[in-house]
C-alpha cells in the first residue's frame, strides 16, 4: 500500500453528528480543523444528523439522514450503510484517507469495496470500545491502517481485547483564545465548586450525587462557607435537584442549567476549584461507562483555575498531580470531601496549581499541539 505521502491529500470523515455539542463531537471538528490547516481537502459526512448542521471554514459538510420519521427510521436499520459506501467510493475514487469519527461506523467496511490508494484511520474516545464493546468493534479495527485514541486508557483497552493495528494516543485539546483565565482576580469565588456536564441519567457516573453528599463534609473540614455550582441539563435535572432539597442544601448548591459559551467561561474563570470525580464501572451485560478523557479538566486548567480529577479512566491523563491539581478517588466521599477542603482553603496554592494548569494545556492539550501530534502520525504511515 502505498504511504500517506504518495496519495491524494483528500480526507473524508464520516460522524455521527456534526455540532460542538460535546467532547466527541469536538474532537471530529479539530480533526478537521487540523487537516484543513496543512492542506487537505476534507469532507464530512453526518450520518445521523436531524438538525442543521454547522459550518466550518475550508470544511465541505454533508448531511445524509433522512427528515421524516418513517424514513428517519428506515434509514437508521437499512439504507446508512450503503448511501454512506457510494458516498465514500466516489469522494476517494482517486485515493486519500479515510477517518472514521466513530466506532459505531465501523460497519461501512463491510459495504465498501477495496479502495486503491486509500489509507483507513479511525478515532475512538471510550465507552464505545470498553470492554464488550472492544471486542465487538477489534476486528474491524484490525482492517485498518491506524487507529488514534484519545487516551492512553482507551488504547490500553483495545490492546487487552486483541488490537493489532498501531495505536496512537492524541490527546483532546482545548482553544486557548477562548478559555483563559481571568484578568480579575478579586472575583473568584473562593468557596465555590464547580462541576459541568450533561445531567443525564445514563450518565450519573459523573459524580454530581457525590458532590452534593459530601458537600457538607467539605465545608466542615474547610472551615469555610462552600457552594456548589452545577452547570448542564438534561433527563436527571429535576432528581438532582430534589436531592439537594432533601439534603438541606437549597441555598448552597447553585442549578444554572445549560449556560451561553462566555457564561460557560465564566464559571471555569471565577470557580474556587473545578470538580468531576467520575468513575469507570461495569454495567450489565458488559457494558462500561465513565469518562475516555474528560474534556471539561482541560477547559477548567485553561481557564487558570486548580482541578480535582478522577483516578478512573483518562482523567488521571489530564492533569499532573500535586501541580495542577489533586487525583481522587470517586467512590468516597469522605477522600473527595478532605481534597477539595484541602484546595479551598489554601487560596494560594490553588491559584499557583491554576497557573501550572495553564502552562500544562498550553504545552500539551492546545490545538498546536493537537495538529503537530497528527502531522506526527502521518509521517508514520
């Protein structure tokens, strides 16, 4: 096969969805993003798309699913996979590279005749290929050229399921024009938590029902007046909240909802100390959940304020213990209560972790450093 540098510099990357919606979905647009920059012709395929889609400069988007409901469906059973292959075969007719944005487009192999000239990559992020789900998706990963991991957790996964094909890790990375820190100093809440993310049920290993168990542990250690910040929506909103009211907590836990972007930055700014111990744990039937990276660690460093992250999954990745922040594990409450007093009431020290914070993401989670780690692997191949 030839290499990389010998083909058509023609990306095409199937997605699932094509808006910055969540972590996932921003990974597949620095993807694009990075290929653009050095040259690339890139085209985006939304498979399963309802809504508009966004625009993205240099980026040719498609959005291929069907509008009606009857058709939604028949799309969804019958018709992606071979719509998708004639789709593909013609915009790589000449040869380039393939990405798929998503384990769950795996199955277009199945549907696509050998290509000439084309090289196959695909992205992967967690749970989609943690245990069960690794081995369902191995053996199509194997048919491929490369596979690219956002986390050295992920990867290692893969590789205990029987990967063979070689893995790359590429962390996520964050816009640091956008997320910086404040500029006022005197507005930082310091007895403030802060924790965001989607309040979804299926998602509930995120920790917010932790935080707000242990948020009065907190404040007694700290010897401070604590709030806690929750920022998101979603299906598990309205349990949360109850459960603040019965635990007494109404004027200490603070529910914005989903919040505008510079809001967004604002909480990251102005927060004592960003939390999200979320945990990794096997559901039934095989199934995991918890966090392939955690974003909002990086977002939160960027914005100048200290981290207490996960020891689960690839949140340890995302922060230097001691330095920018504290490891916790997030089955207690009583370790997760004793890390964020230790924090809170040593403004000093949180302010120098956020400063370390920053210099972390800059040197390894920027968007620069995101496009030297692809330009990286395409030497390789």
């Amino acid at each position: 096969m030839n290499r990389i540098s010998n083909i058509p510099k023609i990306l095409v990357l199937p997605v699932l969805s094509w808006r910055r919606s969540g972590g996932l979905e921003s990974v597949t647009m620095d993807i694009s993003s990075a290929f653009v920059a050095m040259g690339w012709r890139v085209k985006v395929f939304s498979v399963f798309d309802t809504e508009p889609i966004e625009e993205l400069p240099g980026v040719e988007t498609f959005s291929l699913c069907q509008r009606s409901r009857v058709k939604k469906s028949l799309w969804h059973r019958y018709f992606w996979r071979p719509v998708l292959a004639r789709r593909v075969r013609k915009a790589l007719a000449g040869g380039g590279l393939l990405i798929f944005g998503h384990a769950h487009l795996l199955p277009l192999l199945d549907s696509l005749p050998p290509l000439p000239d084309v090289h196959y990559w695909s992205w992967v992020y967690g749970l989609e290929v943690w245990g069960s789900e690794a081995n369902r998706w191995v053996s199509r990963l194997n048919r491929l050229n490369r596979v690219v991991s956002i986390s050295e957790f992920t990867a290692d996964q893969l590789i205990r399921a029987g990967l063979t094909t070689p893995v790359n890790v590429v962390p996520n990375c964050v816009d640091l024009k956008k997320f910086t820190p404040t500029t006022t100093s005197e507005r930082i809440k310091r007895g403030e938590i802060l924790i965001c993310g989607r309040l979804a049920a299926h998602e509930r290993y995120k920790g917010h029902d932790l935080l707000l168990e242990c948020l009065p542990i907190a404040e007694r250690l700290a010897g401070l007046t604590l709030t806690l910040r929750v920022v998101g929506t979603g299906d598990d909103f309205d349990r949360l909240r109850a459960k603040a009211r019965q635990l007494d907590l109404d004027e200490k836990v603070i529910f914005s909802g989903r919040v505008s972007f510079s809001d967004l930055i604002e909480a990251y700014r102005h927060c004592g100390v960003f939390c999200m111990p979320s945990r990794v744990e096997q559901r039934k039937k095989g199934y995991w959940s918890g966090e392939g990276f955690g974003i909002v660690y990086i977002e939160a460093a960027a914005c100048g304020r200290p981290v207490i992250a996960s020891t689960d999954g690839g949140a340890p990745e995302t922060i230097i213990p001691g330095e920018t922040g504290l490891l916790v594990d997030p089955r207690s409450k009583e370790a997760v209560a004793r890390t964020i007093a230790k924090i809170l009431r040593d403004p000093v020290r949180a302010d120098a972790m956020g400063r370390q914070g920053r210099i972390l993401v800059e040197q390894k989670f920027s968007k620069e450093a995101f496009s030297y780690n692809v330009q990286e692997l395409l030497l390789r191949d």
